[in-house]
C-alpha cells in the first residue's frame, strides 16, 4: 500500500498496536516479531528485519524478520558494525532509502540482490539519543519511501526503541540483581537490611542461619524479633540486648556487639551497624552484620593457655635441674656415687624434657611458616617401631606389646619424623593412661598403604573432642588441677609430619575405656604415590 492511498486511521491503528504491545508484554523477541508484522502490514510490504545492537561489538544481530529466504538469513545473521547501508543509517541516527539498489553499489550487499530487491528503507530505532537496533524494510518494487512513510516509520521506530531500552534495562536490573543475590549468598557473614522504618528488608541466607529462622519469618518484622528470638538463647540477655539497641540507635559509632549463645550451640557472634545512605547521602536504613568469631575466641583462649602453660612447663624441669645441681655444689656434704648419678640422672631427663619442649614450640613455628621439611628415604618400619617401643619399654610404668607382621613393605618416609610421632603417641598412651594397662602398637597393610595404631586402656576422649585434639595448643584438660604436662602441640605437630607425608592422622576413643590413635603411610610402590611424583 502506498502512501497516498493508506489512510490515516491505518497509520494510527498500527502505532497504537505496537504502543500497546511495547506497554504490555515484557518479552522483547514478542514485541519485536509482532512490530515488525505491524509495520509491513501497514507500509504494504512483506519483507523486513530487525536487527539489535550488540552493546560490546556494535555488531548487528538479527533479531526478527519476515518473508526472508532460509540463505538470506543465514548470511545475514550478523552484520559488522560499519558496514552496508545499515551502517550509514545507524551513523546519520535517521532513515536512509535507496529506490534502485543497483545503482547503489558500493553500499548494497550481493545477497540484497540476489533476493531481487529493488529498493529499501533503513530505519534507526533509537531511544535516549542512541542507536539500539536497525529496522529494516526492502521492496521488490522500485519503491520510493515517500515523507509520509518515513514520518509514520520513525514514529514507529520510537516505539521500539522504547521497547529495546526497557528490556535492556531489566536484562542490567537482573544481572545486577543477580551479581547481588550471589555476593550476599556467598557472604561468610551474615546480613540483615532494615528499611527507613525499622523494619527487616533483605536477610542473607548466612543471617538466617545464624537466626536459626528462615528468611521469610524475618522480612517485615524489626529489631524486636531478632531480640526475642536472642531473649533465652543469650548469656546476660538484659545486658546485651541493651547494648544491641544502643548499637542500632548510633549506626555511626561503629560500636560491636559481641553475644554469647548458649544454644542450640555454644557461639560467639558479633553484632555491628551501619548506616544505609543513597549517593545524595539521604538515609535509606540500617544495615546489621553478624559474624561468627567463636573460633578466633577459642583461638585467643587458646593463646593466653598456652602462655600460662609454657611458662609452667619450663618452670618445672629448669627448677628441678636448678635444685639438683645445687644441692650437687654444696660445698658442706659429701654426695655418695649412687646419690650422685641419681641427681645427674634426673637433671639429664630434665634437660630432655626442656630441648623437647623447645623443639616441640620449634617445630610448631616451622609448620606455621610452611616450613617443616620431611627428608623421605626408602624405609622399614619394623625396626623403627621396635626400636623406639623397646626404649619406652625401659623406662614406661607399664607393658608395650607389638603385634608386627614378620616383614613389612617399604614405605618412602623421614625415619627420624617417623619416630617423632610414634613417640608422641606412645608418650601421651603413657601419660594418658593414670591407672594402668596396655599399650599395644599394631601395624596393618593394605594394596597402598600401612597403617600403624597405638591402643591404650586409658582415660579415653569424649566423641566430640576427637578432631580437635589434632588443632594446636588443644588440651581436653586445660584445668588447674591437669596432673600430666604437655602443651598441647604433640598431636597437631603429628598431623602436620603425616600429612607432608600424604597420610592420615586420627582417632578412636571410649572415654574410660582407652583409645587408639591411626595413622597411615602410603607404601613407597603405592599407585597414588608414584602419581603424585
Ligand atoms: P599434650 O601436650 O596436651 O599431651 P597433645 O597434642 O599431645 O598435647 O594432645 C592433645 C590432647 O589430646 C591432650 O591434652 C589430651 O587431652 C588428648 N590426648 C592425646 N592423647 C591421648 C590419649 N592417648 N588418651 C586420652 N587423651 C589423649
């Protein structure tokens, strides 16, 4: 249909069809596809595409079209930013028609042609002064876009260009959103948003966790919920809830809260405000962040123990070595020789008692550095165990029984690391054991590994103490009254030795009954282990 024979009310009912599209569907591939029929129907052509901009490239990608044959298509899924007469009409920002393609070569493509179209029209589709997408209509007719059908195109051209900026809009709110939602969710801490009137917005699912409620109980509730929800779960509820307040009534002081729970599990968590504030510095809400410091407490306990208890375990061997070796220099008695060597004796074991004690704290600093060194050699460990068992066997207040296979595969270890945790063991199966029994060393194989286990008939460890007696300075006993020394690094230095050696460290336990340490060492020929080289 030209021009002079469409009449107004058609040029009227096209554009409220495509306004109302544009204001009712979100779906832009929609949208577009019914436009674009719209826009033929009413220009009276059958053939025609829309194209949207790439924002990265400024490429043109074919985003709908009609009555284009499958090779077209093909060839004109995208177009290069510059090129054709799409790219003249994006870079002039206004429509450009060509009546007689032929004698347009330089800017007509060959597959243009070879469609047999005659002439066309290149609509800009813009919105907020920019270029968004290209409408594009060709005739097999040597047609001559007339004013009236520009005019009536680049109104039409409006509408979708409102509808291309909108859908871009959303596609960046989502990915905004998205990229928000991921970082809240992944957040270790959690975090709860309150509106201008004191009310829960946004909780993260760490938040909700902390809470023990799930997010949606929160949303719309304020401060007295989570205080309610804290009321018989916190230590000194009166006090800490008070100090809560405060806290959210001065956002700006920057004042942590810290709260101890009791249930459902032992936690320290800290509480801080903060002010919520838009770019203009308008008030939007409050934010509150809970972390989980239990850990760096129990770190921190662990700390000041382990001062206490360093200080007192080289107190008590350098005291001993003082008093023997003076009372060996006293000018005004004469030792005899069995007195003599029993004071030498005993200021001997001190002393091993201390260089252990130091090489322990040594060792501790190395693995901390990242620079324990293991010098792994092809060893038996059969005469190891038997060798370091028969000299605790000397001196040990109670039997060591080994049940050894007559030969063992070899293993690729540091002996004298090996050693060190066998000692450890067997010392603390001995100094763990008050009232007696068995230690028993056993050694098992499998197709890759061997394992060695130190069983005692000693005081045990509770189920839930079992991991965390491998952790540093970790004592189940850190009482005054704890009548064995130690500080607490024998079994992390252990794990330490035996991870560097690609084995496994661990632990079963009956309290009152005794307990049997495991740990493995892969076999020198083990598949993994030739792997890993
Ligand atoms: P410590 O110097 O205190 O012995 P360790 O790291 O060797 O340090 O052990 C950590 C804690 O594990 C000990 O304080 C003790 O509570 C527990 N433990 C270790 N071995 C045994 C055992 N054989 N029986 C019972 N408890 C043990």
């Amino acid at each position: 249909m030209s021009s002079s024979d469409r009449p107004r009310s058609a040029e009227l009912a096209a554009l409220t069809a495509i306004a109302a599209q544009v204001n009712c569907t979100q779906d832009l591939d929609e949208i577009l596809s019914a436009a674009l029929k719209t826009t033929l129907e009413v220009i009276g052509e059958t053939t025609g595409e829309i194209f949207l901009i790439d924002e990265e490239t400024g490429a043109l990608i074919l985003s709908t079209y009609q009555g284009l044959s499958e090779a077209f298509v093909h060839e004109e899924a995208t177009v290069g930013p510059d090129e054709c007469i799409c790219g003249q009409a994006i870079r002039a920002q206004r429509p450009i028609t060509v009546a007689d393609l032929e004698t347009y070569p330089a800017r007509t493509r060959q597959a243009c042609l070879r469609e047999g179209f005659q002439s066309c029209i290149r609509l800009p589709l813009l919105a907020r002064g920019e270029v968004l997408g290209l409408l594009n209509i060709q005739s097999r007719d040597h047609r001559q876009f007339t004013e009236a059908d520009q005019e009536l195109l680049v109104a039409i051209g409006h509408q979708i260009g409102i509808a291309i900026a909108n859908a871009q809009l959303i596609k960046d709110a989502e990915r905004r959103r998205a990229t928000l939602d991921s970082v809240m969710n992944s957040l270790v801490d959690g975090l709860i948003l309150f509106d201008r009137r004191g009310q829960i917005a946004y909780v993260n699912p760490r938040a909700a966790e902390v809470l023990g409620l799930p997010a949606a109980a929160l949303i719309g509730q304020d401060l007295v919920m989570i205080e309610r929800q804290w009321a018989d779960q916190v230590l000194q509820p009166t006090q800490v809830l008070a100090e809560l307040r405060a806290a959210a009534a001065d956002p700006t002081g920057g004042q942590a809260v810290e709260i101890s729970l009791t249930s459902p599990s032992a936690r320290t968590l800290q509480a801080q405000f903060f002010s919520v504030d838009d770019q203009g510095g308008g008030h939007l809400g409050l934010g509150l962040i809970l972390r989980d410091i239990t850990r760096e407490k129990e770190l921190d306990q662990m700390k000041s123990q382990l001062l206490a208890t360093v200080s007192h375990e080289l107190r008590t061997p350098l005291a001993s070595i003082k008093g023997f070796a003076t009372t060996l220099l006293r000018e005004d008695v004469e030792w005899d020789e069995a007195s003599r060597r029993e004071f030498l004796t005993i200021i001997d074991q001190e002393s091993d008692r201390l260089a252990e004690l130091i090489g322990n704290l040594l060792d501790m600093s190395r693995i901390e550095a990242g620079t324990l060194r293991v010098e792994p050699e092809l060893v038996d460990l059969r005469p190891i165990i038997q060798e370091t068992a028969t000299a605790f066997q000397q001196m040990a207040p109670l039997p060591i029984v080994l049940h050894l296979p007559p030969t063992l595969p070899t293993v690729l270890a540091d002996p004298r690391r090996i050693r060190q945790v066998l000692r450890n063991l067997i010392e603390n199966a001995i100094k763990y054991s008050p009232d007696g029994g068995t230690i028993t060393i056993s050694v098992t194989t499998t197709a890759d590994h061997l394992q060695v286990s130190v069983s005692d008939q000693g005081i045990g460890i509770e189920p839930d103490k079992l991991t965390n007696i491998f952790d540093r300075f970790y004592q189940v006993d850190t009482s005054p009254t704890r009548r064995v020394g130690g500080v607490g690094l024998g079994l992390s230095i252990c794990r330490a030795i035996v991870e560097a050696h690609h084995g496994q460290i661990w632990a079963e336990s009956q309290p009152g009954i005794g307990s049997t340490f495991h740990f493995t060492l892969p076999l020198a020929l083990s598949p993994g282990l030739i792997e890993t080289e």
